[in-house]
C-alpha cells in the first residue's frame, strides 16, 4: 500500500543471504520488540482517531511512525537515523504528531504507539533535526 511505499517498509540491507543458511541472530530482547511492533494489523483506526491526520491530509500518522520504529531497532536493516529523518523527518511526519493519545487510545491492539513517536522523535531530534527547517 501506499504508506508501506512512502516509509519504505522492507528491511535495507547489502548483505546477501543464503536461504540455504540458519537465520541471522537476533538478540531475544531485540525480537521481541520487533514483534511487538509487528503486532500492528495496519486497520488505520489510528489514523482515523487522530486529529493531526484529520487536519493534514498528509500526515503519516501513527501506523506509519510505528513501522519506521521497527525498522529502526531492526538490527538487520542498515538504515541510518538520517536515512530514516528523510522519510518522516517533517510537519506530515513525526514532528507533525501533537500527541493527543487518539492512537492509543483507540488501537485494538493495545501497541504502544506514543512512546515509539516519541522514541522515533527523540532519536532525530538527537542528531541536531527538529522538523522546524533550522
């Protein structure tokens, strides 16, 4: 779909793999956030619920956020932070949420939305980026 496509949500890599070969390993803690976050079904009652996205047509909203969150602690995608501020480092992106817990509230899978957000925002805001163009 369309917002799979915009946050490019695939694994990024160079590393060829062998299917013929035991998966890479993955620390327990670390697959077990990934699953978390993997949880999400995609409904869009998050975005649906949330007054950013009614506002801004454009914004990526929560589901879009959650994804590039688990690529982000995926210790197999190669991205970096920057790789990942040039896909929702703007006003439609993570610095548009105004956190008003409407995702939250209302994701029947309970995922832990406004905390990713807010992990997502606080890892591009440590590299000197904060969505206000400066």
């Amino acid at each position: 779909n369309a917002m799979s496509k915009r946050v490019e949500s695939w694994i990024h890599t160079d590393h060829e793999t062998d299917i013929a070969k035991l998966e890479e390993k993955v620390e327990p803690e670390v697959a077990q956030e990934v699953f978390e976050l993997d949880r999400c079904i995609e409904c869009g009652i998050c975005v649906a619920s949330c007054g950013t996205a009614i506002m801004r047509k454009d914004f990526i909203g929560a589901v879009g956020i959650n994804r590039i969150a688990r690529f982000q602690i995926d210790a197999l995608d190669k991205r970096s932070d920057e790789d990942f501020y040039e896909l929702i480092g703007d006003d439609d992106g993570v610095f548009g949420c105004m956190t008003l817990l409407g995702c939250e509230d209302n994701c029947p899978k309970h995922l832990p939305l406004q905390s990713k957000i807010a992990y997502i925002r606080r890892k591009l805001a440590a590299q000197g980026k904060c969505g206000c163009g400066k």
